[in-house]
C-alpha cells in the first residue's frame, strides 16, 4: 500500500514539475498557454479550398491560432512544440498573409507548393500526432492551380512596354522575385544562377535537378529564358520551378541582369 501511494505521489509531483516548467520558455514564448482563441478568419484573399487545407494542416505552427493538445501543456514538448511554432511563424505566418506584399505572397505560394509536394511540410513530428495532416494529391492539385494564378500578372502594365530591358532595374526584380528560391553564389530551393547566361540547363554539380531540366539540354540564352520565365512547364514539361514571370518588361530587365552577372566577373 505504501509503496503505491509513494508511486502515485511520486507521479503526481513529476507532472506538476512538467506542467509548472511548461512555463519556462528556453526556446521562446509562442503562447500556447492563451487561452483565447483567435478567430480572425485567415487568409481572407486566398480561395476557400485552399484556406481551408492551410488552417486544418498548416496553421498550428504558421499561425497564431495554434490549438495546443494536452500533452503539449507540459515541458519538454511544450518547449520543442514552441521552438518549431516560433521558427515557423518566422518563416510564413498565415495570420499575417494580407501584409505580405504581392511578391511575398507569389513566393511564399511557390515555397508551400515545393515544400508539400517534397512531403517535407507538415514536418514528421507533427503528422506523428497528426496523421490526418498528411498532404493528399488532391491537396497539391488545389496548392498547384492557385499558385499558378498571379495577383501580380496584369498589374502596370506600362512601364517599358517594347524596351531592351534594364539589368539595374533587372537587379531590383531579382530581389523581389527569384531570391526566395535563389541565391547568384549559392544553391537554396533553386540552383545558383551566377553565370547562367550562357550554360546548359542542369549543370550545376550537387544541385538535385529534376531528372526534366537534366535532361533537357537547353542552352540559356535570351530567347530560352524568355520561354522559362514565361511558362517554365511548356519549356519543360516536369520541371521543378513552379513559378513564372507574368510581367514581359519584368522578364527583359531580369535577364539583361542575369547576362550582366553572368559576364561580369
Ligand atoms: C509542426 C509545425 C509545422 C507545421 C504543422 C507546418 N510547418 Fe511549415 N515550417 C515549420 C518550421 C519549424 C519551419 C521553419 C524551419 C524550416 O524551414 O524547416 C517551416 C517552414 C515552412 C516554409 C518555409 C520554407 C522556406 O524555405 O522558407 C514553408 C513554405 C512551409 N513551412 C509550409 C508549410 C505548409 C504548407 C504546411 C501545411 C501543409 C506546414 N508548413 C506545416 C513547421 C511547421
Ligand atoms: C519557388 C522557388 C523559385 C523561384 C521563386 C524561382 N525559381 Fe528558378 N528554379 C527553381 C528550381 C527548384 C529550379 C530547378 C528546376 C528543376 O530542377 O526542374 C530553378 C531553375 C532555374 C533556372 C535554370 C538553372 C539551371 O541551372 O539550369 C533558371 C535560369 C531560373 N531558375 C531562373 C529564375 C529566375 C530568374 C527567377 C526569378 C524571376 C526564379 N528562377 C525564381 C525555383 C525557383
């Protein structure tokens, strides 16, 4: 008797210790321990489908309306729980989705479309507690047709309507629009892109192509990658890139940039 109610107060002691460490934050404080709710609708520009999937499979950690389970209340998982919510937040806060702008939200839809479709997001731990998060192919056919449709397409559609293109100007829509897969020196979600202006498609050693672009053997030139940017799947069919310039004079200044960098240095 004795021995089981010194287990049982042994226990009790530990889970209170759990819960009390709980609010400790070593890795930040994601609020998981509000209790309100928030129910400001997420997303109120994106198609409901697509709203819908993203608040039942995405939005725990790239929202602030995480609903926190039990076992998430008591250290250590509250503690991993708040670093994984915390970075995510950082990453793409769905809560947070109208005040990106137009450039942010094209990237953000391309970066969600790759991560899911590489079954990389939502993250194993998660569908671990979750297995109903799993991404379906009828959730990445309704992720591929709504990041397809640009906000940005016929937006200003005057400056330099029949022009050369500007690399300086080229530079600018660099930034905006190809950095968040892209890097001139370095290999991110894309391959790096110094000097390739003038290279076959596919080289760049250690970068994991898509077996389509590696084998594809186009040389980029102004006129291929006036066809890649504009519709990189007509170019090559099962490429990686889900993501296209809409913007004729956007693509004559950015390649005029990739063609000055790339002969340059
Ligand atoms: C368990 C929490 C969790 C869930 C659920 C989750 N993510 Fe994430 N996500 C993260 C974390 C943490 C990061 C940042 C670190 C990283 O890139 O691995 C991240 C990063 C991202 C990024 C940015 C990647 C980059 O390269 O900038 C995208 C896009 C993303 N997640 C999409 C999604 C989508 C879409 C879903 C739902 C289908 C989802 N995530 C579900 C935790 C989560
Ligand atoms: C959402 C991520 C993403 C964005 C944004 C993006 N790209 Fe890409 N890009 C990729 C991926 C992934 C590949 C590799 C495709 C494959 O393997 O099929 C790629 C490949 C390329 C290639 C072929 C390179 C080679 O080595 O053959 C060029 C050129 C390119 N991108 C240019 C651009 C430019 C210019 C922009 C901005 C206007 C841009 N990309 C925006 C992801 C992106």
């Amino acid at each position: 008797m004795r021995s089981i109610r010194a287990i049982i107060g042994g226990c009790t002691a530990i889970a209170t210790l759990m819960f009390l460490l709980a609010f400790i934050h070593p890795f930040g404080n994601a609020g998981i321990h509000a209790q309100q709710v928030n129910h400001q609708p997420l997303m109120s520009s994106a198609p409901p489908e697509v709203r819908d999937l993203l608040s039942a499979k995405c939005a725990d950690c790239h929202s602030m309306q995480t609903r926190t389970p039990v076992y998430g209340r008591f250290a250590p998982a509250s503690w991993l729980m708040e670093r994984d919510i915390i970075q995510a937040r950082n990453a793409m806060n769905l809560s947070r989705w109208e005040q990106y702008t137009p450039e942010e939200q094209e990237t953000l839809k391309t970066k969600m479309l790759l991560e899911t479709r590489a079954h990389k997001m939502p993250p194993p731990q998660y569908l671990a507690m979750h297995w109903d998060a799993q991404i379906t192919s009828t959730d990445l056919v309704k992720l591929t047709s709504w990041a397809r449709t640009s906000a940005l397409s016929d937006s200003n559609p005057t400056a330099d309507p029949a022009g050369e293109g500007d690399a300086a100007r080229g530079k600018t829509v660099f930034e905006k629009r190809c950095t968040g897969c892209h890097a001139m020196e370095q290999d991110r979600e894309g391959p790096r892109l110094h000097g390739v202006f003038g290279r076959t498609s596919g080289t760049v050693a250690r970068f994991d192509y898509s077996p389509a672009l590696k084998n594809a053997h186009i040389v980029w030139n102004e006129k291929t990658l006036e066809r890649w940017l504009t519709d990189p799947d007509s170019l090559v069919p099962g490429n990686n890139m889900e993501f296209h310039v809409a913007k004729p004079e956007e693509r004559r200044d950015v390649i005029r940039y990739l063609q000055a960098e790339s002969m340059g240095k």
